[in-house]
C-alpha cells in the first residue's frame, strides 16, 4: 500500500489531511447545533452548514476510495486533487480577505 503513495511521507500527509477533513464532516454534518453555537451562528445556518459538510464527506469517500480501494492507487486522480486544491485555496483567499 504504500508504494500506491510514493513513500510513507506522503501516505501519513494523505491520511493527516483526510482524517481532518472527516473530522471537520462529521462536526458540520452530525454535530450542526454544537458547531453553530461554537462560532456563533444562528440556528437558520444549519442548512448551509450542513450543506458544505456534505461536500467534505463526498471529499473523504473518495479519498477512501482513490487511496485504499481503487486498484491503480493514486496513479491517474489529478483531477479529483486539483479540484480540491482549488477548493481550499478559495476558502484560504475567502478567509483571509
């Protein structure tokens, strides 16, 4: 499996990221009431907040999928990175600015 990565750096890098993306899923999707109240936020935003942690879940079902199931690994997924790349990034310029 870890050849699938290139090397273990990039397995733990892989598995850090997702396990904190699943994370942060399972707060804005499972857990609305206590993230809403953590940062603020009326209860009329569940519905948003729920929406953009379902787009987290699909993120982590396919990492799952691309990293331990697929039988070609990583090889050939630079579409499904790139997007999340360009997902992030907007969110990073979103925050700051």
């Amino acid at each position: 499996m870890i050849e699938k990565f290139n090397g273990i750096f990039y397995l733990i890098v892989f598995l850090v990221h997702f396990i904190i993306f699943a994370a942060y899923a399972y707060q804005t999707v499972f857990a609305t009431k206590k993230f809403l109240d953590k940062f603020g936020i009326d209860d009329t935003g569940a519905g948003m907040t729920r929406f953009f942690g379902s787009l987290f879940i699909g993120a982590v079902a396919m990492a799952i999928w691309v990293g331990f199931i697929r039988p070609d690994g990583l090889q050939g997924t630079w579409a499904f990175f790139n997007i999340l790349h360009k997902h992030l990034m907007k969110e990073l310029l979103h925050q700051v600015f």
